[in-house]
C-alpha cells in the first residue's frame, strides 16, 4: 500500500506540516499519483478497454447512469486511488478506468478480483467477490448491516438495414442485506424469515402494517426492519 511517509518524501509535492493533517490524506495520495502518473502506479494492471457495442443514441448505453467518465476513487490491488476517472459497465459488470500520462491516455479494465470498492456519482460499490452479484451499491451501511442494490442491463443487437446496433434495458434492481458477513437476496417475507427464523412473528407483523411503505420505499422500509430485529 503506498505510505504517507512516502508521499511526504517527494520533493515540492506537501510540507511535513500537511502531512500531520488527516484532513488531506485524499488530496496527498492524489497528489502522489499525479506526480508518478498513473501509468507507474498498481492502477495500470489491467486489460486495455475495447468498446464491444454500437450505440446510435448517447443516452442508450450499457454504463451506470451516463457514458462518460466521472471523477471517483478506487481501491486496488491494495492502493486506493482518488481523483480518478471511472466508468460502471453494467451489462457486463465491469469497471474501466481512464489513465494518462503526458502524452496519452488509455483506458483499462482493472482486474475484477483485485478490486475492493469504487466510488462514483456519490454511489459506493462494493465488490461481493461472487460471480452472481458481482459489485453491488451500498445504499444504507450500519454496523449491524447494510442495504445494498444491484443495478443491471443488458444488451439487445439491433439490425436497421445493412446497419447493426445495440439497444439497452435497465433490469428490474434487485437489493440485497449484508448480515454476519453473508449476502442474503431480499424481496418477500418469506426471505427474511429465512435469514431470521426465530422473528417471524416481528416480520409478519411488520409486512403487515407497513404495506404502503415497502411499495413506496423498499430501503426504509427494510431499515425500520432491521432496526425492530
């Protein structure tokens, strides 16, 4: 992981003072990672990014909520990378990564494993290391538990003529319930009293008098669950 220590050490990159300051550990490592070019940093491991689809419309494609990159930060391969450019291919569960130095900029694919979390378009993704959930997005985090959602779309070719294109769908979100450590899929009754077999009766009674709540509200309404469990 890079150290602090590090960082204070590059010559006109901070003083010794802003390195006692933990309000500005972000702005360092950022600074650290500029001053090395990303091209020097862990963040280059990865496959360089072949876009797969054709789009005709910017507001169709296969990306969490824009095809652009945004300004995140990254944890990988042990690192974490701030004020960095990201983008969330949902079809495909993947992030890609936009690095340069002087002359270039490329973009990578990091390698999927070694990713920890990101963060963009302040939404957090964390990386369940399951190849059924892939990276879900952390909507309420306690610590008892925390709410996740899993976004996806998925991609249909198109033929208009001699002309092929691709057109995409946002799937229906699917939320999930971090628990002692287990990801547990979350929609019915009947899943909660599976996770919790000995507070059927709270759950019942809870389904039962917040009907309007779980249909306009699914997030509060499982928070004002877990909090009664």
């Amino acid at each position: 992981m890079k150290k602090l220590l590090l960082a204070c050490s590059l010559v006109g990159l901070v003083s010794a003072g802003t390195c006692q300051n933990s309000n500005n550990v972000s702005e360092i490592y950022s600074s650290f990672d500029e001053t090395l070019g990303a091209y020097n940093t862990n963040l280059s491991y990865g496959d360089v990014f072949e876009e797969q689809y054709r789009k005709i419309t910017k507001n169709n494609h296969n990306f969490f909520l824009k095809d652009e990159f945004v300004k995140g930060s990254i944890h990988y391969r042990g690192d974490l990378f701030f004020n960095t450019e990201l983008k969330y291919d949902i079809v495909n569960d993947i992030v890609i990564v936009r690095i340069s130095n002087k002359s270039e900029a490329i973009a990578i694919v990091p390698e999927k494993q070694r990713i920890q979390f990101f963060k963009m378009n302040n939404s957090k993704f964390i990386n369940t290391f399951s190849d059924e959930y892939g990276f879900l997005e952390e909507i309420v985090s306690s610590d008892n538990f925390s709410i996740l959602k899993k976004h996806k779309k998925f991609s249909k070719e198109k033929k208009n003529l001699n002309f092929v294109h691709h057109v995409f769908k946002k799937k229906k979100d699917r939320f999930f319930l971090l628990h002692d450590n287990q990801y547990h899929e979350i929609e019915s009754k009947k899943d909660f009293m599976n996770i919790f077999p000995d507070k059927k009766q709270i759950i019942s009674e809870h389904f039962k008098t917040n009907k309007r709540l779980q249909k306009s509200n699914f997030v509060a309404f499982v928070s004002k669950l877990m909090n009664r469990l």
